[in-house]
C-alpha cells in the first residue's frame, strides 16, 4: 500500500493530503472542522479523499496526524481530575511553583494564579526518599503507598502521577509506585515523572508530569475512537501523531505521553515549510502560519527548526522539547470591535472560529472578522475552495460597517483599518521570534501559508523586510504536508550539573554512548530501518550560577577524543547571539546530556518543472478593481492551477486556488519558480 495521508484539525478547517508513492499522485481535501468532536472532522475528511482518490480506506499504508486535542484541554482546562504522589514533606510543590510574577513592581498584586493541575485534596506524600546519588535513603513504604492509592481512586481520581525528589538520577522508587498501582488497578492511567522528563527542576517535572496525566484519558479516548472508526472503515493501517518538535510518534506513544504532543498542530506547519524553503535553496527562513483562529510563527535556520526544551501553554510553562513558536489570536476569523472606552479599533484574539464563522460564510455570523475585511476590499474573491463555497459579500459589509459607524469611517476604510493592525499583530510576532532572540529578519525568507498567510504575507513582509515571500503550492494545506515529511523523533536526556573544567571527557562520552544506546534500540523498537537512523547529540550549558540553559551541539569524536575545549568556544557564541554579550570570565557548567533519534520516513516527490519565461497572461482569469491604500486599482486574477514554472507577474494582483489566495501588493512583482512556489520580492 503506496498511499500515504497527513492530516492537520484546525479551529476552522481539517486539512487532508494524500500521497501515492509509487507514481506521486496527490489528492488534496479540505472539511469543516467539528471542535465538539475533532474525530469526525478527520473521518469525515479520510472518507472524501479516499472516494476522490478513488481508493478504500484499506489502500492506506500509513496516516500521520497533527492534532490539537491536548492543546485544547490544556487552555480550556477540561481535563482529568489528577491524583499526585510525591515524597513525604513536598505535597506543597505545584503551589510553591516559580516565583515569578506578571509585569513589574506590583505584578504580584494582580496576578491571577492559576490552579495546579493537580489539588492539594488529590496530592498525597509517599514514605520514601532518594538521594541526590541515586541511593536509597528511605525505602518506599509499600503498605502505606496502597492505602494512598486506593484512597485516590476512592475518591474518584481519573489519572494518577508519582513525582518523586530526585528521581530524574534514580527512577526506582517511581517505578515501584507505578508498579503497586498496576498491581491494584490494571490499565489505570499512570504517569512517571522520570518517564517525561528525566531531569532536574523538580516543579517543573511534576507540573509536566501532572499535565500529562490531566490531558492523558481524553487523549487515549480520542486516539482510540478514531482509531476504531478508521479501522470500522476497513482502514487496516498505523497512525502516528506529530509531536511539538516536529517528530512522529505511534499512537501508543501518544497515548502514555500526550504531552509531548501538545503543539502538534504548529509543528507540522513548521517542517513542511522547511521541506519546501530548503528544496527552493532558501534554508534560513521564518513561518508564518495564519489560519481562521490564530497565527504561528516561527524561525528556522540553516535548514533546521529551533527547538526549544520548554514551551509555555496558557498559564503553565511545561518541560517538553517543542519548535519555539509564538502564537498570536490574529486569523481569518478575528473580531474586530472598538471598546467604548477607548474608540480604539482593536482586531481578536477573540474568533468567530468554524461556528458560525465570519459573516462572509453565510453561516449565521454577523460579527466583523478579518475574512469580511479581506472581502469588502476585494482581497479574497467571492469563491473558495476551488468554487465549492461561495461567499456573502453583503454580509461582509454589513458587518464591517458596523465598525465603520463606531469610528465615522467609511466602510472600506474600517475595513483597511482593520487589515493594517492584524498585520501589525502578526509583525510583532514575527519580531519576537527574530530580533528579541539576536536575528535580522532582512536575513530571512518569509514562507507563507495556512488559509489566511498567503492574504496577508507580501504586507507582514514590507514591514519585517523579509525577502522573499514564498507561498507553497496547496498553502493552506501545508501543515498536513508537513505531517507526511516529519521524521519519528525522540530525545533521551540524563543531568549531571558538573562544571566543564571538572568533567571528564570520558565520562560524558560514556553518558552519551549510555544514551545513544538506549536510542538506537527505540528506534529499532519503532521499527526503523538501521540505514534510515539518525542520532545527535547536544549539552545544555550555561554560566554557573545562571538559572537556564543553552543546547549546544556535540562532536562524539572530539568527546571520545577527550577533547571539550569546543564546547565552551561554541556556547560563548551561542549566548552572545541570543543575549548580545558572554562572561569571559565566568564558569560554565555542563547541566544536562541529550541524544535524540531521527527515524526517517518515505521522502515525498514534490513537482517540479523547467521554468520557461511567461508572463503568466494564460493564467488571467478575470480583472477587478481592489482597494489598495485607499485606491480602487484595476487588479488581474489569477488562477494558479494554471499558471506554470517561469511566469513572471507584477502587483497589484490576486492569485487564487483551491485552498488559498495570494495578494500581491502594488510594487512588487511576483514568479512561479520550477517547484511551483510563489515568490513575491519587491521591484528592483
């Protein structure tokens, strides 16, 4: 079975693409997403492809999946009810926390501190205790442990974590409980601190720990749902979900440990935008990803995503390896309002999302979105997906002009009003992932994509100077691309706080050798062919003394060589370029060792052509007159189905397709390079 197919749920549309291996057919749907149940978004969206493919379910060899449902019950907080077991005298730790606060001076007088994942009624202090070595200073109390346990579950606890004081060198006391656990109540949904996060930081681990089990039983439910209705299809084949980091893991992964899924949806993004900017030879580049609810961005260098090893959800800042991206409530369905306060025009974070939507889908909306002012000014034409759904211009402007009337504009002004600030938001999003972190976003190609990016992207690009705009071919089904070229990935870490003149080149090439061990057999466990396995290796470091780190990359043969010299040479640089200085004089310490897996999958044949000079005139489709700036300018439309490699086109202009529209601003000109991408760069 050739066939492969990603899928991406997001708030407003679930995005299908499918892949034939054998002669590189590509099929491509678009549904409704359906946020009571996302299940029946996907399987509504497998039955459609599979019957335009003219296939079975059972043609399936594979479905690689980006899914938002631990996301979602991270930020809406409708989770498990979350029973914690941790070392006797540290009930407190998920309250104690960081002690950080919003905003300066008297940010603390404000805060509004979220609860724990897990209450202080449902927290529980084990008898036992491990040594900072690893050693046995208090057996664990078995007896005592199962009157824990049963009084949890008693008293209808739905998940159950153990978060033990230095288990991340020891996990034997973990390991023990979960085994008690196991004993008492079979399958019962267990979640071991040292298996999330095998590290240090104890509040960050059992608050990681703890959000695992608080989204692990709705996770389990929906995965497995999907995966009997699939199977009740006649579908026969694996589903992996996307993790934050831009890796695949198999449902049962996915199921035990949630949380590193968390990000899923953004991440898929990310790498089908890096497949498509390195093949059209423009490897540093920054995403950006704006759908009906929200925009993603991210920055990607020298061919790679930027991994960071915490991401923040909500109020919670969990330990999980994710791409750093920021999301910003900017997307085609953002409500415009003027607060009567201010009679400042102000653009989301709140949306019309799928239900009812923006007016301009005739779906029972009549707020003022982003989409309506996309509509009035005659930046998205008046038909989608490739004509199937039809838009209500008038209940655009309907809805528009009810800003225009709060501020005594004309309805077309409120509506290039209202596209100048979510651009604005989008920039500023796009400036925290570039310059905050030492980057010039000049030195970046900005890929575009979602339903909404290609819209928007030529102005986001004239304020960030980030040339060229790519926009991929299907750009608003990329993110579904990206599930089908993700690699499988895991990462296995072990702490030592050891500052580098102390250590041993020996013994951090015996750590990493332990770990590259311990990788190499899951990737074998996962299936992955030896000549397909990749593995790296990386120190996090920092100042002594300083409270965060750095991952740098590690060379196994210096290690093995006894050479660490580079290390401290290369985390200097590091440090500067994201903090604009480095402590010549300080100490720096090795923290952490990680090694991470990269299984590789099928490599997915993406079109190509020899570009031949055109003008692109064959691809003109209808004229209008847009509004630009306050101007009605005669503008071309463009079908881009039937535009081909090589053709060269000037702004203003408007290119349409089946799951997209591209804006070309006046002032730039546009081509189709030989991999069918868009490229919008200012005129010369």
């Amino acid at each position: 079975m050739a066939y492969r197919l990603g899928v991406d749920v997001g708030g407003t549309f679930t995005d299908l693409f499918l892949v034939n291996d054998e002669d590189g057919a590509q099929h491509r749907v678009k549904t409704p997403s359906t946020p009571s149940d996302p299940s029946q978004g996907v399987l509504n969206g497998v039955a459609r492809i599979c019957e335009t493919a003219g296939i079975s379910p059972a043609d399936l060899g594979n479905i690689m999946h980006g899914t938002t449902v631990a996301t979602n019950a991270v930020l809406e907080g409708k989770g498990a009810r979350v029973g914690l077991i941790t070392t006797q005298g540290f009930a407190q730790i998920l309250h104690l926390a960081r002690s950080q606060t919003p905003g300066p001076l008297a940010g603390w007088i404000i805060m509004q501190k979220p609860e724990p994942p897990a209450s202080l009624a449902d927290t529980r202090e084990a008898v036992e205790r491990m040594g900072p070595r690893g050693e046995t200073v208090v057996p664990v109390d078995e007896a005592q442990v199962e009157r824990m346990v049963k009084e949890l579950v008693d008293n209808g606890v739905e998940s159950l974590t153990v978060g033990l004081i230095n288990s991340y060198i020891s996990n034997k006391h973990e390991k023990q409980i979960g085994d008690i656990v196991e004993r008492l109540y079979p399958g019962f949904p267990v979640t071991l601190s040292s298996d999330v996060v095998p590290e240090f930081r104890e509040y960050e681990r059992t608050l990681t720990a703890c959000m695992n089990s608080f989204v692990r039983p709705k996770v389990q439910a929906y995965v497995d749902r999907l995966d009997a209705e699939l199977k009740k299809g006649g579908a026969t084949c694996d589903i992996n979900i996307l993790r934050s980091d831009a890796g695949l893991m198999t449902t049962r992964e996915a199921g035990r440990n949630p949380i590193y899924g968390v990000l899923s949806g953004p991440s898929g993004g990310v790498a089908g935008a890096l497949a498509v900017s390195v093949r059209a030879g423009h490897p540093n580049i920054l995403t950006f990803d704006m759908g009906g609810t929200s925009t993603d961005v991210a920055l990607c260098e020298n061919g790679e995503p930027t991994i960071g090893r915490d991401t923040t959800i909500g109020q919670f800042r969990l330990k999980v390896p994710s791409i750093n991206v920021h999301t910003v409530g900017a997307g085609g369905g953002s409500i415009a309002h003027v607060p009567e306060l201010t009679k400042a025009l102000r653009v989301g974070p709140q949306s019309a999302g799928a239900e009812p939507g923006p007016a301009a889908y005739g779906k029972g909306g009549t707020e003022p979105t982003v989409t309506d002012a996309n509509v009035v000014v005659g930046h998205l034409p008046p038909r989608l997906l490739g004509g199937e759904m039809m838009l209500d211009v008038e209940g655009s402007k309907n809805a528009v002009a009810k800003i225009g009337e709060a501020m005594g504009l004309e309805t077309e002004a409120a509506a290039e009003g209202m596209l100048a600030i979510v651009n604005e938001n989008m920039a500023g999003a796009l400036r925290l992932v570039s310059v905050q972190r030492g980057y010039d976003p000049r030195d970046f190609a900005l890929v575009a994509f979602g339903g909404a990016g290609p819209l928007h992207a030529n102005a986001v690009a004239e304020l960030m100077g980030s040339f060229p705009v790519i926009v991929p071919p299907s750009p608003g089904l990329l993110c579904a691309i990206g599930d089908l070229v993700a690699e499988f990935r895991n990462e296995f870490a072990q702490t030592i706080v050891t500052p580098i003149e102390d250590v041993k080149a020996e013994d951090v090439a015996s750590v990493l050798i332990d770990l590259g061990t311990r990788t190499r057999d899951w990737m074998t466990s996962e299936g992955i062919d030896e000549s397909g396995q990749r593995i790296t290796y990386l120190a996090d470091m920092r100042y002594v003394l300083q409270g965060y780190e750095i991952s740098v990359p590690v060379n196994m043969d210096d290690v093995k060589a006894g050479k660490l010299d580079g290390l401290g040479d290369t985390f200097d640089a590091m440090h500067e370029q994201l903090y604009g200085f480095k402590m010549d004089d300080a100490k720096q310490e090795i923290v952490n060792l990680r090694c991470i897996g990269n299984g590789a999958v099928p490599k997915m044949n993406f079109p190509s052509a020899t570009p031949q000079a055109n003008d692109g005139s064959n691809a003109i489709v209808e004229d209008h007159e847009v509004v630009f700036q306050g101007k009605r300018i005669p503008t071309k439309i463009y079908d881009r189905s039937k535009m081909t490699p090589g053709a060269t086109f000037d702004g203003p202009a408007i290119v349409t397709e089946f799951d997209s529209t591209t804006v070309v601003l006046p002032g730039y000109t546009a081509e189709m390079d030989e991999f069918y991408n868009i490229l919008i760069n200012p005129k010369a």
